[in-house]
C-alpha cells in the first residue's frame, strides 16, 4: 500500500468536529497538517496495515506531511516485535516528533522486556537538548523504572534536566508526581529540598493531589510544600 493511498484512507477517516478539537489541544501543529482522525480508528487502521504486512513501506518515508500519519507511524512502532529494530526506528522518527500527543502515544511493547537495554537510549535522549527526545525519554523512565526496577539515580537524572521547553517542564513535572505515588520516600526530598525549579515544583505538587494513589495525609504535606 503507497503513503498515497494510506492518506487517502486517512481522509476517509476524517471526522471535522474532532479535527477543530485537536487543533486547539495540539497548538504546535498547523491545523491544516490535522486530517482529523480518531484515536480509535487510527488504531485499528494500524492494525489492519500491520495484519497485511504493508506498514514497512510507510515507516520508511519520512516526514509526514499530516500530523494523523505521524500519529500512525507511533502506534506502528509501537508494535515492534524486534527490540533492536524498533530501537533504530524510534531514534529516526522522534527527530520528526513536533507535539506532546505523538510523542506521549509512542510506547513500544517491546520495552517491557527490554528494560536493561533501554536504559542507554533513554540517556541518549534526555541528553539530545530536543524537546520531544527529551519529553520521550522522561517518559520512558515514568513508565518502566518506577516500580521494580527504580533506582534513586533516576529521579536525579530527571532533576538534572534544564529546560526552558514547557513540554519538558511539564513532562518532568508529572514524572515527580507519578514518583510521588509510586516512590515517595525516595523523591520527596527534591520537594523539602526545593531541587527543582519553583514552577516544575509547583506542577508535580498539583498533579500529584490529583492522584488517587496518594493518601489524604500525604496530600496535606505536599500542599504545606508549595512555593
């Protein structure tokens, strides 16, 4: 299947009510780069090219002239089997990344059992300096070493990040908060400590009374420690 007929099945797709959405949601990308696709369809849609063995062709034309294709392209990644492949691809496609929705639906299965590996890749990204590599790999310390395999050098790591960029402000915050639920004794002092920069504290604090996994009682102190 050419990238020319996956679009036009894109526009088929289309629903105009949610392209005015997303465009508001998603301020980094031109509305006339949305087609307008739902999240739903857009999944089943990469099923489908998955089941038919034509995702390789697409993934191998970059960049995507729409945001929905780009979309695509994560959620095939995601489906990866081959960890070292995949690994390869997510480093050619985030250079590409432009918003916080692809890069936060970009989640391979494949590192779920590839955690040891994936540490190095994700020390590659934070240390890119590029908003989006970075916000991915924040993301992937949030979502694989913050339970089992936490280690207090990765909070550190994240504290350590120095970012004007508010979608890596904003990605480390909620890092924070999620440690906060997740592993409290070990990241509260970059809270008592004043370790982060005064906004970024004041964001995990808010999102992290947000979360149903935090006591009341612990709530109450997070809310004595706001700047």
């Amino acid at each position: 299947m050419t990238t020319e007929k996956i679009r036009e099945d894109l526009f088929s797709l289309r629903d105009e009510g949610y392209r005015a959405f997303q465009a508001k949601l998603i301020p980094t990308v031109a509305p006339d780069r949305i087609i307008g696709v739902r999240t739903p369809e857009l999944r089943r849609f990469a099923k489908s090219l998955l089941g038919r063995g034509e995702a390789d062709a697409f993934l191998s034309e970059l960049p995507h002239a729409y945001f929905d294709e780009d979309q695509l392209h994560a959620f095939l990644l995601s489906e990866r089997k081959d960890f070292v492949r995949c690994r390869e691809e997510v480093d050619r496609f985030l250079p590409y990344v432009d918003n916080w929705a692809t890069c936060d639906q970009l989640s391979p299965r494949v590192f779920y059992k590839h955690r040891r590996e994936l540490l190095s890749p994700i020390r590659s990204w934070i240390a890119s300096g590029a908003t989006y590599p970075v916000r991915f790999g924040v993301g992937m310390l949030m979502q694989h070493f913050l339970d089992g395999d936490f280690k207090p050098a990765y909070p550190a790591a994240v504290a350590a990040i120095r970012s004007e960029e508010y979608y890596v402000r904003m990605m480390v915050a909620w890092y924070f908060a999620t440690a906060l639920a997740k592993q409290y004794g070990a990241v509260l002092p970059y809270l008592k400590e004043g370790r982060l920069d005064p906004w970024t504290h004041n964001k995990a604090i808010a999102k992290a009374l947000e979360s149903r996994r935090i006591s009341p009682e612990r709530k109450a102190y997070l809310r004595s420690l706001k700047k």
